[in-house]
C-alpha cells in the first residue's frame, strides 16, 4: 500500500491544531506589546466633534445633539496647551418637543503636557444649567490623562486633584490601558476612565465611567462614550449617557459638489 490514505488529512488536522493553539499565544503576545501613549499637541489643529447626550432629571428625559469645534490655540513652551471650544449649533428632544439649542458661549480650557485641566473659562452670559465648578468636573471626564510612563494592557495609573466643587476634598481619576481595538477599519488605543468627586457634605458624589478610542497613529479622540451619575444640576441630581464622535473633514473640494 505504502502510502496512507489519510495522511493528507492527519497533516491538515495537525497544522490546524497548531494553528487554533498558535494564534491566541500570537493574539496574546501582541496584546502585551508595551505602547507609548501621546497626543501630539500644534498650534491650529482643529478637531470637530458630533455629541450625543441622553439626560434623566427626576424621570423626565432629555436628548441633546449638538457639534463642537475644538481648537489648540496655543502649545506653550513648558506644554501646557490651551483649547478653544466652540459650540456649533443643535438640537434638543424634550417631552416629545424638538427645539434648536441656542449656542452656548466659547469655553477655554487649558491642561498640562499630560491632560490634566488647569484652567476652565466660559463667558459669564452664559445661560448653562450647571455651575462652573461642576462644568468643569465634566471637562475632566470628558478627556483622559496621559500616563507618565509606557503601559501593557491591564496597566493603571491614577491622579487626584483638588475639587472645585466642594472645598477642602479631592477629585479622584483612575485610568486603565485596555490594548488595541478597530473603530470604522481605524487602528485605536482603548483607555478606560473613572472620576469620583465628592458634591455635598452628606457624602453625594458626582461620578463618571469614559471609554476612549484613540487613533493610535495620530493620538486624536476617534470616539468616546460612557455615564455621569448624580452631576448637580439647577434641576437636581442628573445621569447623563454621553457619546462623542469625530467628524471626519469632508474631503469633496466644493466647487466639484
């Protein structure tokens, strides 16, 4: 006979059981690939982004959609940077009635060479539900803070800060390094926040859970989405869902649409 018939396939079986035992260790081995995290900062990089919000106020609930430009205004010498918000224009679902959301004034902000809010400006004519100190506890939320040293998933790191909304107590960020991960074919950094700060003597706390997605090539926000709990507001305590979306720029030159 000489030849066995099935060695064709006892082979092909063998490969494939190597194969299905090879690739998660080849999965794993690249999972643990230590990353630099970083954001590179130029003055007059603009960034718009399309924001989702679903808000529960005491059972009455509210959809706000809105799109923001963000702009880095200045890089300083010692990397802090400075970011001018500027809110395009939206819509907001309340009680079955759909209205235009007056725009809201520009809001500068100004963080370290790592992320960490230093400064929170908005025009005093604002018409905001919510006090500075609190808008500025959900600026925190809403960006993540670089790590000082390189990471692996599963790697944390933390800060706290003084709390802007009740004197004498801290602000706790903690931040995890997930790995990578796919958003729309683009090759993103997934990293986990969670922020608790303290909001009344009673021991309320304001809370949030952020997830970001960050083009690994570019260090820009693709997306982000996660809650706030308990954030005080001049109509109580309120949870909001939150999702934020780059817009891409519109590559179609005007003069060919």
């Amino acid at each position: 006979m000489g030849k066995d018939p099935y060695g064709m396939t006892r082979k092909a079986l063998t490969i494939l059981t190597l194969i299905l035992f090879v690739l998660p260790a080849v999965a794993q081995q690249q999972d643990d690939t230590t990353v630099t995290l970083k954001r590179p900062q130029k003055a007059g990089t603009v960034q718009r982004y399309k924001i989702e919000a679903i808000a529960d106020a005491g059972g009455t609930e509210v959809t706000v959609e809105r799109k923001m430009k963000i702009e880095i205004k200045e890089v300083k010498e010692n990397g802090d940077v400075v970011l001018v918000m500027k809110d395009e224009g939206g819509k907001i679902v309340a009680m079955g009635q759909e209205m235009e959301v007056p725009l809201a004034s520009t809001v500068t902000v100004t963080t370290d060479k790592l992320g960490k809010v230093l400064k929170y400006e908005r025009a005093n004519d604002d018409l905001s539900v919510m006090a500075p100190q609190i808008e500025r506890l959900l600026a925190v939320a809403q960006d993540y803070v670089l790590p000082e040293k390189d990471v692996k998933p599963g790697d944390t790191w933390q800060y706290e800060m003084d709390n802007p909304a009740l004197k004498d107590t801290k602000v706790t960020v903690k931040l995890m390094y997930a790995g990578f991960e796919k958003v729309d074919e683009t090759r993103v950094w997934k990293i986990k926040q969670a922020m608790s700060a303290p909001v009344d003597r009673e021991g309320g706390k304001m809370e949030a859970e952020m997830t970001f997605f960050v083009n690994s090539e570019t260090g820009v926000t693709v997306r982000a989405e996660g809650k706030f709990s308990n954030v005080p507001s001049q109509y109580g305590p309120v949870n909001i869902t939150w999702k934020t979306s780059l817009v891409k720029p519109d590559a179609t030159p005007a003069a060919a649409k």
